[in-house]
C-alpha cells in the first residue's frame, strides 16, 4: 500500500504556561501542506518480522528508533497481521518544525489498518498514535485544528487557505526544543488565536505571532532573515513554523524565489 504522508506547518505558536511536569501548554493551529514523504507497506515474503528502506533524504539511525518502526511495533503488540516490507522515500526536511516524522508514524497505522483490514477507528487510530508523539493524532485526520496543552488536544478550527501559495525555507540549521524554549517566558495570550485566526489574513502579521521566533531569531540570525526576505517578497504572512528552523511565507500568487535562498531546502506550492 502507497500513502503520501504529508507536512504540516503552525498558524501561530503560543506557549502559555509551564506544567508541573516540566513541559509547556501551548495554543496553536496545526495546518496540513502538500510537502509529502513517500512511503509503501506491503506483506512480505522473504522476513519474518519486518524490513526497513530509507532513499531521498538521510535520517540515519537505528530502524527501531524510527517512528515508522514504532508504529508498527505498536500495532503488532495489539493485532495480528503479516510481517511487512516498509520503504520511505523521506522528502520532508527533519528538524524544521514539519511534523514529518509524526506523519510518517500516523500513516503508517493508518496503512496497515487499512491494508490488513484491522477496522479501527479514527478515534481510536488517534489513541494509538498519541503514544508515539503530541502532534502524531493530527495526522489521522488530517485536518485544520486548534491544538492546546502540549499540542495534543485537538478542536476543530475555522480557517481555510484554499489557493493561496506557500513557499517553505530550511536553512541548514538545527534548532533544538531546548534552544527554542530557552529564554521563554510563558504567559496567556491577549486574544485566544481562535479569534485571532478569523481576522483578514492581511492582518495577521501584526496579530498572529510564534513565541519561539524572538529566542531563535536571537541565536539563528539567518533564520531571521528569511522571514524577513520573503516579507520583501511580498508575503502576506511569513513565519517559523513549530520551533523551527523552517519559514514560511504565505503569497496571492507565485513568488520568483529560484536563486535567492541558497543551501536551504525551498518549496512551493498551493494550499488546499
């Protein structure tokens, strides 16, 4: 079975509050791109557990930290059904606040449910998928939502980008969630982003902000200036997505952006 899981980038980014347990609670809008990984399950013939192929991009590592692999061994302690051969083409950038990994994990309950007919629900795809990881639960359904805690409480959220286009920046940099915390301090917000996510979309520079950008920025210049240059392009709205290091800049037509963001993954397309 072939599935495309896809990216996802964040409309705001509020961290409002530390938890007694050291983590934060955070208010932001998970938003699904077109970016995808590639990535096949099928029953295989030949082992008898699973095999594991990784082309396009390098993740590295060992198979059983992958969350691919985590998914599938979450599954098989709770049903049966056939070993399989995974292959991923991984074609979203790591360590850029996309979500990718938590897509490719989602996907791939959703694909051995679907392809070893196990009838699990959504609801219940979303409480396997929480195990593996905050934002893993958006990717089952795959649809715009207001998450809140650590991301992992989902509401449904009132915003549709339909035909605008996205053009998406990594530089060659990481940014570590420590890194991005540091220098935090967390507070409510003035206006919950639910109200704030209905305004024009050309008042959102001014009102829709991700709290990550003033530590990053401070420490990742270049960063920075990203968000900068595709404001000079003509963005509607630009912005770190997560806790970086990608931007983004939301446009009413395609930019001319070849050649002007060397050594960085760049992409663009139209939102849906």
């Amino acid at each position: 079975m072939l599935v495309y899981p896809n990216a996802k980038i964040n409309l705001g980014l509020n961290v409002v509050e530390k938890r007694p347990d050291g983590y934060h609670n955070i208010e932001t809008i998970f938003y699904p791109i077109g970016l995808h990984d590639v990535l096949n399950v099928e029953p295989s013939d030949t082992c008898n557990d699973y095999s594991f192929s990784v082309s396009g991009i390098n993740i590295g590592g060992d198979a059983e930290d992958n969350l691919i692999v985590k998914s599938y061994r979450l599954l098989r302690s709770k049903y049966q059904f056939p070993p399989v051969d995974i292959s991923l083409l991984k074609q979203i950038p790591f360590g850029a606040g996309l979500g990718g990994g938590s897509s490719d994990a989602a996907f791939m309950l959703k694909a051995l449910n679907e392809e070893f007919k196990l009838k699990i629900t959504p609801k219940h795809l979303e409480q396997l998928a929480s195990k593996l990881g905050s934002d893993c639960p958006f990717f089952i359904r795959n649809k715009p939502v207001y998450a809140t805690d650590t991301g992992n409480i989902f509401a449904p959220a009132d915003v549709s980008l339909k035909g605008y286009i996205l053009l998406l920046v990594k530089p060659d940099i990481h940014v570590s969630t420590a890194e991005a915390y540091a220098g935090i301090t967390p507070q409510p917000s003035a206006s919950p982003l639910t109200e704030l996510i209905r305004k024009p979309i050309t008042d959102w520079k001014h009102d829709i902000k991700n709290d990550f950008e003033k530590t990053v920025f401070e420490k990742f210049p270049a960063i920075a200036a990203i968000k900068g240059e595709l404001y000079q392009m003509g963005a509607i709205y630009a912005s770190m997505s997560g806790s970086g290091s990608s931007v983004y800049g939301i446009f009413g037509d395609i930019p001319e952006y070849r050649d002007r963001f060397e050594n960085c993954f760049v992409a663009c397309g139209e939102l849906e």
